[in-house]
C-alpha cells in the first residue's frame, strides 16, 4: 500500500512540473535572444545582432500565436452547442507567415547582411525547445521522476 501511495505522489510530482514546460519554453526564448543577440553583436556586429533580434521577436510572437490557434482550434473542437465560424482562426494562422515574409522583406531591403541573423533568430522555439530537454533529463535523472 505504501509503494502504491509513493508512485502516486512521483506521478503527481512529474505532472506538476511537466505543466510547466510551456512557461519554462518561453523563458528560455527569452534568455537565448538576450545571450545570442549580445553574441552576434560582439561578433559580427550591429547590423547581424538586429537581424537577430528581430528573428528572435517574429519567432517569439509566432510561438505565441501558435499556442493561441492550437487552444482556440481545440476549444472549438471540444465545444458544444452552436458553431462558430473558424475564420478567424485561420486568419491569424496566416498572418503569422505574412509577419515573417514583411520582416524577412525589410530587413533584406534595409541591409542583407542582417538577414543571416533574422533567419537564425527563426530558430529560437527550435533552441528553447532544446534547453528543455536538457532541463527535463536533468530533472529526470536528480529527482527521478
């Protein structure tokens, strides 16, 4: 009965601190764009660390939005009662892509050097996912959950 109760309280441990992957996922996004960014200015310059920056917004936002369309979709499908239109939904689905194409349009148009670091910064979900993986083994292995 004892080890009944202690698998109960792991498995409750591990469900606590899994929920909270979604908010770790986005500090990490915010610590790598401040280390990365300060990187690419000391190493390639200005120009390369904006283009950065600038990725690292349009994939935070993308993120963000993401996460939104997936809830409003999920709300939608798990909802009774009347329909509602998903057009909407949609919408903000395709202007996350129109976002990327304008910003990827004026940092090439203004200077296309600093498009290399707009394109990195497009891979900031990629990296933030990466760190938490690393954290989530670590906690995996110390704690044992």
């Amino acid at each position: 009965m004892e080890l009944e109760s202690e698998n109960s309280g792991k498995k409750g441990d591990a469900d606590s601190f899994y929920s909270g992957a979604l908010d770790r996922i986005r500090l990490f996004m915010i610590v790598v764009t401040m280390a990365a960014t300060a990187g690419a200015w000391l190493r390639f310059g200005w120009r390369s660390a904006l283009g950065l920056a600038c990725g690292c917004a349009v994939a935070y936002l993308n993120f963000y939005w993401l996460k939104r369309v997936v809830i409003g979709l999920a709300d939608r499908i798990t909802e009774s009662g009347t329909k509602k239109s998903g057009k909407g939904i949609v919408l903000r689905f395709l202007l996350r892509y129109f976002l990327m194409a304008l910003v990827a349009y004026a940092i090439l148009s203004v200077s296309p050097a600093s498009l290399y670091g707009l394109l990195v910064g497009l891979f900031l979900p990629v990296a933030a996912v990466a760190c938490e993986a690393a954290y989530e083994t670590y906690v995996a292995l110390a704690r044992g959950i």
